[in-house]
C-alpha cells in the first residue's frame, strides 16, 4: 500500500477508522526526511494491514503542535486508537520493520488495561489535587522499547 497524505482535518478520522496507522511527521526542506521518505514507503508495500500516512508539518504546522512534534522526521505509530509508539529520527528499514512488528504482535488488552488505569490514576490525581489538570492528548500505550 502506498503512503496517504493526510491533514489535521483527517488527522483523527484516520486514528479513529483504522487499525494500525504509521503517521510520519516530516518536511521538504528536511534532509533526513528526505532520506527517511524512500525507506517508509518501501516498507509500506510490504504491510497491506497497516496504513502509512504523512504529515507535512509545514502545511499542518498546528497538527504538528498539537502532536508535540519538535523535531523532524518523527514517526507515530496508532494501533486501536492508542498511541503505542512515537520518535524523533530516521529509521532504516530494519528498524521500521521491527517497529510495524512489534506494533502488530503487541498484546492490546494489555495496552487497553495500562490506559485505563494510567486515566484512573490521573482522574484520582486530579481530584485529590485541583492543581493537577487531566491530560487531553492521545493515550500512550508505552509499550515499545526505543529502537
């Protein structure tokens, strides 16, 4: 499957009608992009179950902060609508093999249960303290090692 271009207006749309999602944050004017840019639709050819999207920081520049994007290129990897993994730098096509691997053999009642109760300890921390506000931004399943 080749890559999809997508916007902050399909942003959660994607996460949201799609199993495994890819998301590439990336720019033209961004030479490990660049270099990145061959490798991640190579490997998209291979993982018809998995869709790989980018994202121009550039023309989405509020989808990138709102994503906490702070260097370029930086891969998201979305399974069940959970964040599962997210970081800065090129990959070589092994690593983005390992990590469509491990985000496919990942246990997800296991990553749903880490979640739930990362909220419930927030939601509690949020009551027994105002100052401490509830986090809005996608849940992070933490369950992939850095590469």
């Amino acid at each position: 499957m080749a890559t999809v271009d997508i916007t902050g207006e399909q942003f959660a749309s994607t996460i949201e009608g799609n199993d495994i999602v890819l998301v590439d944050f990336w720019a033209e004017w961004c030479g490990p992009c660049k270099q990145f840019g061959p490798t991640y639709s190579a490997v998209s050819e291979k993982h018809s179950d998995v869709l790989f999207t980018k994202v121009d920081t550039e023309a989405q520049q509020q989808l990138a902060a709102e994503a906490g994007i702070t260097s370029i290129p930086t891969l998201m990897a979305f399974r069940e609508k959970v964040l599962v993994f997210s970081q800065p730098g090129a990959l070589n096509a092994q690593q983005l093999e390992q990590v469509v691997d491990a985000v496919k053999a990942l246990d997800m009642d296991e990553v749903h249960a880490h979640v739930a109760r990362s909220q419930a300890e927030a939601e509690a921390a949020a009551e027994s303290n105002p100052a401490v506000t509830k986090s809005s931004g996608p849940q992070d399943g933490s369950q992939i090692p850095d590469l």
